[in-house]
C-alpha cells in the first residue's frame, strides 16, 4: 500500500503545482496583442505579446542582429527603443555604455513586449533576410574543422560585404527541442552571390557543431539569415594586419579574396595564421599561391607547438609572440596601422594589447560570445 | 495537536533576534556572502526571502497537517516542501512581473536564487520539528525572513566599511568576511537562551 501512496501523493501534490503554475502563466502573462511601431509609423506590426522583441520582430521577417540567439550572452542585438519600457535590467547593463543607456538603447532579447512599443531600427535592417538553400559539400579541412558550402535557394542570392557573418538555423535533434541559431563568418568571397561557405569547428558540447559534425550531410536544407556585423575591410590606405585563430579563418579569407578579385592590391596585407601543430593548419597552399601573384600580401602561418614529425620551418610560438615580433622588425614602422581580428575571445584580447604596444588603434573584430 | 506555549509575537522577534535563522543556524550562507558585496541587491534579496519563506512556511504547514500526517509519509517531507517552494517562486515571479515591474526589477534576479536557498527548507523543516501551529508556524516564516535580511543589510553595510579599511593582505576579500560574519554570530549567539523557541 505504501509503495502506491508515495509516488501518488508526490505526484498529485506535483500537478496540483504545475496546474497551478499554468493557471497563473495563463492569466498573468497574457497581454493580448500588441502594436511595435518601427521607425515612426514606417512599419506598424499588430503581434501577440508576452514574447521578447527579439523573437516577436524576427518571426515577423525582421532579423535583428544577434550572435548568441537570445541568450543574452552577446549584446548584439541592441535596438533603440523610443517608448518607456521600464529601466535597464540588470542583465542589459553589462553591454551598454553610459550613452547607449540614455538613448535608451536596449537589448532586443531582454525585453518582453508588455505593451505598444516605439522602436528605431536602421534601415539596412530590412535588407536582412532568411535564405533557404541546400547543403552542396561539406568537407574536413583540419580533423576537426569542416567547410560547409550551401547553394542558395530561395532568394538565391546574397549580398554582403567580405567579413560580415550570418547565422545557421540549426533544426531541433537528440534532446534539443528548439531551433537554435548561431553565428558563422562568410569564408567565400561576395562575388560569389548564390553559394555561401562557412567553417564550422567542432566544439565538445556545442549545440550547433555538434550537429553540423555529426547530422549535417549533402543535400539537406538548411536556413541562414543574415547578413550581419561590422567586420568588413575599411575603405582607407592604412596597412592592414589581420590575425586569426582556428576557424577565425572564414572572414579573414573571405575579406582576402574580395581584395584580391576588386583588384585593390596597392594595400599592404599582413594575415597571420595561429594553429597548434601542422594538422590545424589549412588552405596554406591558397594563400601561398595568392603570396606568389600578390607582391604586398604576406602570410605568416605559425605554430605554437609544432609535432616532431611535423618537420616545421616556418614560424614557432603564441601568435601574439609572432606577432609582436614582426610589428617590432619586419612590418615598417612608420605607416598608419589597422587591425583585423578573428578567433577565441582570449586571442583578441592578447592581439588588442600587443596593437596597443605599438600604437594601433584601429581594430576591428567581432567577438563571438 | 498540542502546540508549544509561546505568544506568536514572541516567536516572532525571536526570530528576528535572538535565534536568527543565519547567524545561529548559519543557515542560507552562500547566497549572504555572494550577494552582500552590495546594499541596493542585499536588500532586494532580504524582501524576496521574507516574502518566499512567509508563504513557504504557511503552505507547508498545510500540506505537512492535512497530508503527510494522515498518511504517514514523513520521508517524503523534504521533497515535498522544496517542489512548493520552488512552484511558489515561480508562481511570485511571474505575479511580481505583471503586478510591479518595478518590484520586479528589484527582485527579478534573486527570485531564482531563492529555490536554492537552504534558509528556506530550513525554515520549514523546524517548523515542522518544532511542531508549530498555523499562526506560530507564519509568525516564525515572516520572523525569520526579517531576520535574514536584517542579517544581509547588517553584513553588507559591514563590508562597505571594511571595504576602505586597512585589511592585512592575505584576508582581503571573503576571508574578512567571514571573520566579520564570525564575530556577528557570536554577538547574536549571545541572546541565544533569552526566549526558548522550541
């Protein structure tokens, strides 16, 4: 007898809770339909609220910009917000500055729609859309790196500048029951307007790669939106000096090769290459090719530590060491500088530091969290 | 039922006072060193533990007259108490974003916390243990939520001060704090047999 009651009354206590809980969601969160006005009365969408702004616009077909898909875990997704929403919550607070917050520029994914809201959005916003295409290759180019290369479909083409990312739309699988969106630097090069590659490397535990390494095969059809971000090459004369890290490579090649094909090859071009042993490295031989044609680019692919059988000539040490020592002797002094990073947080901010050293100011990355 | 004899009222300041739910059970210590770096977030955390631990107590001893009693199912008390705690949390949570956002912008983030907060479980249990009535049991709930956030306010402002002092290198940090919490224990203990609340 006793072996019935106790799980009976657990559970009958436990639903009793969970009714209620449901009951309170049901009555509490209902705000009914509420009205965002976008850009003063250019754009007016009647939605169900109770949801985020961030996931309310980009099921209407407006992509705010956001690497972590609503997390809160990136900042990406700031909107200016020109009705009250209450004051800042704790969790906005970290990536806002002391102007951002009196604009009342908020993170999209922090607010819940409650009541008709008046945001600003840039107009470039609307030109991002969610593309349908099919997955054409995917390749190993390092043991645990692959590039994966999708044809567009529907719309079948994209425009965007060489370093700008977009975010793959990663179906529910296993015990993931949400489509996850995460982001992806553009490798390819925007004259290649119907096919876009990205590198994708496997991270232990990640929901994304986990499922573009394992589940992911040719032929499937994916979604990407985008494109997003502010890492593209700036149009000055200023030498640049790129540096990237593992799978920091995409932008970096992308931004590489639409120099190349535009034919602006009056800029000097420094692209350092980071990678643990020989078996990290990859399209060594792209750039070395590109080297022979390209008398003001340069690529220094270096080894932090270099296997035996590895028989390595090249450069050895923590890319930031490398780098240092070719902005103290080999790269020239006295020309203006800017920096262009891709890779894990930790290696942008050592490379921001040893910039600083000499004086670099210019730095562009963006920074996946 | 024979209750214990004391006034709920006592019970009540005792709580407060001379058997503080932190510094004589040392009950709820991760979130009270955490979180009392700072007044403004001590202080929000302080009213949402009394108002969890109020209502906690009342609903539990409820369940524990009218359900684990009759039945015999004393083993099954711990579990029990904590899924009301935690479905009260999130029942509060939500209420406190419709009804005042701005109390829930104080709260919002601590709410969470509370589920785990072992002061609240505690609370329960001794009420239980104590064989407390409906009104002493609430009494005691609300008194021991004041209590720990008197403790929290109390240990933050201590930290603001220490904060600026000549502290010896080594003991910067928690481990000032936790002499701190050391030397405020032992000032409440000091009221520990002036009121019997068993």
């Amino acid at each position: 007898m006793e072996i019935i009651v106790a799980p009976l009354v657990v559970s009958i206590i436990s639903s009793a809770l969970a009714l209620m809980i449901v009951i309170v969601d049901g009555v509490v969160n209902n705000y009914g339909e509420v009205e965002i006005d976008i850009n003063n009365g250019k754009k007016k969408l009647k939605v169900k609220g109770g949801a985020p702004l961030l996931h309310t616009l980009s099921s209407a077909g407006i992509f705010v910009p956001s690497a972590c898909g609503g997390r809160g875990s990136c900042g990406a997704c700031k909107v200016k917000v020109l009705s009250d929403v209450g004051p800042h919550l704790p969790t906005e607070l970290p990536y806002m500055s002391k102007e951002e917050v009196a604009e009342n520029i908020r993170l999209a994914c922090q607010i819940k729609l409650k009541k008709d809201i008046k945001i600003y959005l840039p107009e470039e916003l609307f030109n991002i859309k969610k593309f349908k295409g099919i997955v054409e290759s995917i390749k190993d180019v390092t043991y645990d790196i692959k590039e994966l290369r999708i044809r567009l479909v529907e719309p079948n083409e994209i425009n965007f500048k060489a370093g700008q990312y977009v975010q793959l739309v990663i179906p529910p699988y296993e015990n993931i029951k949400e489509p996850t969106q995460r982001a992806y630097s553009i490798s390819s090069s925007p004259s290649n307007k119907d096919h876009i590659e990205l590198l994708i490397r496997l991270v232990p535990g990640g929901i994304a790669t986990t499922y573009v390494h394992k589940y992911m095969k040719e032929g499937d059809v994916v979604e990407v939106v985008g494109p997003f971000g502010e890492f593209y090459m700036r149009e000055t004369n200023a030498d640049m000096i790129m540096v990237a890290g593992g799978s920091g490579m995409a932008p970096i090649k992308s931004i590489i090769l639409d120099m190349w094909e535009r034919g602006i090859t009056e800029r000097n071009v420094w692209y350092f290459f980071g990678a643990r042993s020989k078996r990290d490295l990859y399209y060594v031989e792209l750039f070395q090719e590109l080297e022979k044609k390209w008398p003001k680019f340069h690529f220094i692919p270096a080894l932090s530590d270099p296997l035996p059988e590895d028989d390595w000539q090249g450069e050895t040490g923590l890319i930031t060491n490398v780098l240092d020592k070719y902005l103290a002797t080999v790269i020239p002094q006295d020309t203006p500088k800017e920096g262009y990073l891709c890779g894990s947080p930790g290696m942008i901010n050592a490379c921001v530091q040893v910039f600083d050293k000499y004086g670099i100011k210019d730095v562009y990355y963006d920074k996946f969290a | 039922m024979i209750y214990p004899n004391i006034n709920p009222l006592v019970l009540f300041f005792a709580s407060i006072f001379t058997s503080n739910i932190l510094l004589t059970n040392f009950l709820g210590m991760c979130s009270f060193i955490s979180i009392s770096k700072d007044l403004k977030s001590s202080n929000g955390l302080g009213i949402a533990v009394t108002l969890v631990m109020t209502i906690t107590t009342g609903l539990n001893w409820i369940l524990e007259r009218y359900v684990i009693t009759p039945l015999d199912i004393g083993y099954l008390r711990y579990i029990i108490y904590i899924i009301v705690i935690a479905a009260v949390v999130q029942v509060l949570e939500m209420i406190i974003d419709r009804v005042s956002p701005n109390l829930y912008m104080v709260l919002g983030i601590f709410l969470p916390l509370i589920t785990v907060n072992c002061a609240i479980l505690g609370v329960a249990l001794f009420m239980q243990l104590r064989n407390y009535s409906f009104i002493q049991s609430v009494f005691f709930g609300l008194g021991s939520g004041i209590g720990w956030w008197l403790a929290i306010v109390l240990l933050a402002a201590i930290r603001k001060k220490t904060e600026n002092a000549p502290v010896p290198a080594p003991l910067k940090g928690v481990g000032i704090t936790l002499i701190t919490i050391g030397i405020m224990a032992m000032a409440f203990i000091g009221f520990a047999g002036m009121i019997n609340v068993q």
